[in-house]
C-alpha cells in the first residue's frame, strides 16, 4: 500500500557514513545500472566549523545525507467536544487491531504513540481515563451530555495508570509502561480525552502546539512522523482572540443562526459552489473580518491552511538537516461519506432539519437523516481534509468517522505507515550519472545492523525495472530500491511517479527501499543515505 509522505528541503546531514561514496552507486530510474568499477574517485569535500560536509568545489557538487529507519512516532490529536463520547469509544475499541498491524508490519520494533486534543493546548496525554471521568460529562444550553460509559468505562479496564512519560512507546521489544499493562490496553485508556473542551475545535492548531513546543521529548528526529486527527466538525483553528470576536454581535456577519453556533467557523474557512440544498463543491476559503475573502494571511479570521504545510516542510527541513527522518503522514477520521475511501466522492447539502443547519452551517456527510444537534454524524472538513489530502498517495488516507468501527481505517493507516518508513524524497537537485532517459542517481544506500547482530553493513542496489514491474535484482537480495523520477506524468507508466507533495518541492528523486516479505529485520536497523546534489541542499532543480 502506497502513502502519501512530506520530505521537504534539508541540509547537508550527519557526516561519517561507512561504506562506499556516492558517487560509485549503482543508476535507476530506467532499470539500467552503472558499473561501480568504473566510477572515478572525486576530489574530497571540504568541512566546515560546523562539522557538516560543504560543497566540492571541483567536481561542482554537494553532499546529502540521510538516515531512514523503522521508528515512528504516532501523535492522535483527538477532538474532545461536547459530542465526541461516542467517536472517543469507537476509537477506543479500536486501538488494538492497530496495534496488531503496527506489530506485523515491524514497525513495532521502535514506535511511540501519543494523544492530545483539538483544544490544542500541545499537552500529552499521561493518565487513564478513569482517572478524569469529569472530563465526559458536558454541560450546555441543551442539556447535559454524559459520555463516562461509552467514552471511558466499556474500554479502559485499569482505574489508576500513570505512566513515566506522556505517551507509550515500545522500543527494541520493550515498552514503557508499567509491568503487566499491554500497549493496547493503556491505548484504551489515555486515548479517549474527554468531551468538555472548546466547541471551536482546532485540530490543525492541536498537532501544531505539539510540534512547535514539544517540551516532553515525545518528537525525535529519526523517527517518521505520523499524524492521526479523529473530530466530527469542522477545523476552527485561530488564535483565542478570534475565536472571542466569533462569538460577538461584531462576527454576526459569520453566524448561520441568531447567535453565535459552530457554523461561525464553518462560514469563516469554507465557501461553497452551486445550491442552496445541494453544493457542487466547498472549498476553503480565507475571509477577513468583515466577511470577504482576503490574500493578507494575517488579516484572516481563521489561520490559512498553508500555515500547516508550512510548519510541516520547515520540520523535515530541519530533521534532514541533522541527518534524520523527513517523512510525515496525515491521515483523518472525519466527516466523509462511508464509502469514501473507495469512492472519493464527497458530499456537501444542507440538513433536512433547519435547526441543524442553523446550528452546524451545512448538513452532515455521513449519517444523513439521523443528525441530531448535540450529535453531529459528521460535517464536511474542508479546511483539515485539504491538509491531509496534500499528502495522499495511491491509498487513501481520510476515512468516515460515522463509522461504527473504526478497525478499517486504523489497520489501513497502519500498514501505510509500514510501507513509508524506508522512503524519502532527496531534498535538492540529484546529479544524474547518464544521459539517458530517467535520473540515473550519484546515490548510495548502505544497510546498517545495530552491533549486536553481527551482521555486516551492505550496499543496498538498485531494484530491477523492466516492463512495468520491479523485482529484486537477483535471488540472494532480501533489499533493494527504487528511485521514482516521474513529477509531472511525463511518462505513462506509473511504477516512476513521485508521491505528490514531493513532487511539488521541485526536487528530482524519491527514494523508497523494498523489502522481501517474510524476511526479519533486527530491530535497530536503518539505511544510510549519501547523495551529490547538483547545488547546496534546498535546491530545486529549477535553481540550478
């Protein structure tokens, strides 16, 4: 299974590689190679009082390098709404089946999984829910909500569990948590948050918190990053402020009701095609104060989008700088159609109940008939579907929070987490070591056992590819990759094409490593990865 992943422009990386220099790697991109043999030994690179390698002023080239290994790190970012119990139990129920799948891909060897919540206060969730069952009950103009049963007791079996770090985390095959608890189990209770946070939910402002300020150590550097948002309304992300000014006679111009609603924020981020009834489209939009849309980003009620992709770029710069993972993988549970992962229809109406409407500012997506004002099925999000579509590869990667069981989508993110944990687009211009069709990379991959395994490093060559296919090139090889070059569908065959925000950087290679199934890998294994870049790192082959 094919996903979507973000490796944005890097520096030059850790330095110190074993193994042979780039410039003797085997070519891809056609299926053709180059005889090792015959590479000519370059002038060295000079180092600067960083330590890091700096361009070689003969040869007109940089060094890159980069590490990939299976290490993860999960961070749920969980709405916790009034009228979230429900979804907070599904997942809940949930959590072990993907755990399973995270095991069976090998992934398990080294990952970390932690949960905030859209009120996006970056904090990490560090006690089980029974330890917190104030926070299920809800109080508000309708009535009383009152999610302890559903949200926390049918799921979480421990009434006290503290654990050492705010997040749980199996490494090298040993866990983090107290003795006899299993990773699935304290899932069940850290998972579900609760439902007494803000009605304005800012899921994207919730993964940015823990980014931006990681204060506990949960983020490393070599680690893929992956994102998992679960919510039933709409992304409402702004700074507090706004929020206030959404809720007063002066952001009456956003309101779909006679007061302040959640349709506030659906109104300020989201304008739609066609209708009344039934839309063509919505699409996020940036609307100034006064209810018009503006291309001022710091004139918009709500933070634009970009901010996001933004913030996520600017991590993979800096993790490839330090020879780390770049990677990052976004994936959503949310208000789309159930059979959205297969169709990839979506569907924007209005409500046949005009309360819901005035309520929520458009009808829900999944569900439709059975909408209740405290207990949303599930309303479009444009604005965080958009996020985590950018990054969608051959799978998808949003799925129907209506779902009763959310199994499905958790075993299928799973397994797309496993597929890109040894892939990476090269963040500069890759020399290319033949003038024939494709880039034939001035690239090296080294396989690199930890000690204790006595197995020798080895150079990792260049899948075969011919007619469409790839195979390993030759029976003895458990490990090969393959170099993706295809940014714009130059060519019909698809077996080239870079995954598309990585094509979107302007740089020109994508690198992903095949495994043979069935083959252990030791825990603590990784692959070194040394390139020469036709100008310094960042640069996009339009620069140079």
């Amino acid at each position: 299974m094919a996903a979507a992943l973000l490796a944005g422009a890097l520096g030059c990386g850790r330095t110190g590689l074993d193994g042979p220099t780039p410039g003797s790697a085997d070519g891809v991109g056609d299926g053709s190679t180059q005889d090792p043999s015959n590479s000519e030994t370059t002038a060295p690179t000079t180092t600067s009082t960083t330590g890091l390698p700096e361009c070689n002023e003969f040869e007109g080239t940089c060094p890159i390098e980069l590490r990939l290994r299976r290490a993860v790190d999960i961070l749920f970012v969980v709405d916790n709404s009034g009228s979230m119990g429900g979804e907070q139990g599904t997942l809940a129920q949930s959590f072990r089946s993907f755990v399973e799948v995270l095991e069976a891909q090998q992934v398990g060897a080294n990952y970390r999984i932690g949960v905030t919540t859209t009120a996006a206060d970056g904090a990490l969730a560090s006690t089980g829910c029974r330890e917190r069952l104030g926070d299920f009950i809800f109080d508000w103009t309708h009535g009383t909500i009152d999610e302890r049963q559903r949200g926390c007791l049918d799921h979480c079996i421990y009434e006290n569990l503290a654990l050492y770090q705010p997040w749980v985390e199996k490494s090298e095959g040993v866990t983090n948590l107290p003795p006899g608890v299993d990773l699935a189990s304290a899932l069940q209770c850290i998972g579900p948050p609760g439902i007494n946070g803000p009605g304005y939910e800012r899921p994207l402002e919730g993964m940015l918190a823990v980014i931006e300020d990681d204060t506990t150590g949960f983020l490393r550097d070599d680690a893929l990053l992956a994102v998992i948002f679960l919510t039933d309304e709409v992304d409402c992300s702004a700074p507090t402020q706004n929020h206030d000014f959404l809720q007063t006679d002066e952001g009456a111009v956003f309101w779909t009701s006679d007061g302040p609603t959640s349709g506030a924020c659906w109104s300020a981020g989201v304008d739609c095609l066609g209708g009344p009834g039934v839309y063509d489209d919505c699409v996020a939009v940036n609307n100034g104060f006064d209810g018009l849309p503006t291309d001022n980003p710091d004139a918009a009620v709500l933070y634009p989008v970009q901010r996001y992709i933004d913030a996520l770029a600017e991590l993979s710069l800096e993790r490839q700088a330090a020879g780390g993972q770049g990677q990052v993988f976004l994936s959503l549970i949310a208000g789309v159609p159930l059979d959205y992962p297969e169709t990839g229809t979506m569907l924007f109406q209005d409500s046949v109940f005009d309360d819901f409407n005035r309520e929520y500012g458009i009808g829900p997506a999944c569900n439709i008939g059975t909408e209740a004002i405290g207990d949303p099925p599930g309303i479009p999000d444009v604005r965080l579907r958009g996020v985590v579509e950018s990054f969608a590869g051959e799978a998808k990667n949003v799925f129907s929070v209506c779902s009763q069981d959310y199994s499905v989508a958790l075993e299928a993110i799973a397994g797309a987490i496993g597929d890109i944990s040894e892939r990476a687009c090269v963040g500069g211009c890759v020399a290319d070591l033949s003038p024939d069709p494709g880039v034939q990379p001035s690239c090296q991959l080294i396989e690199q056992f930890p000690l204790e395994s006595a197995e020798p490093d080895r150079v990792v060559e260049p899948c075969v590819i011919a007619d469409g296919t790839w195979s390993f090139p030759g029976p003895a090889a458990n490990t090969c990759y393959r170099g993706l070059d295809d940014r714009d569908d130059s060519t019909a065959d698809p077996i080239d094409d870079m995954a598309p925000h990585c094509a979107a950087t302007g740089f020109n290679l994508e690198l992903v490593v095949e495994r043979r199934p069935g083959i252990p890998i030791p825990s603590g294994t990784s692959i070194a990865v040394a390139c020469d870049l036709l100008g310094p790192p960042g640069t996009t082959c339009d620069g140079v």
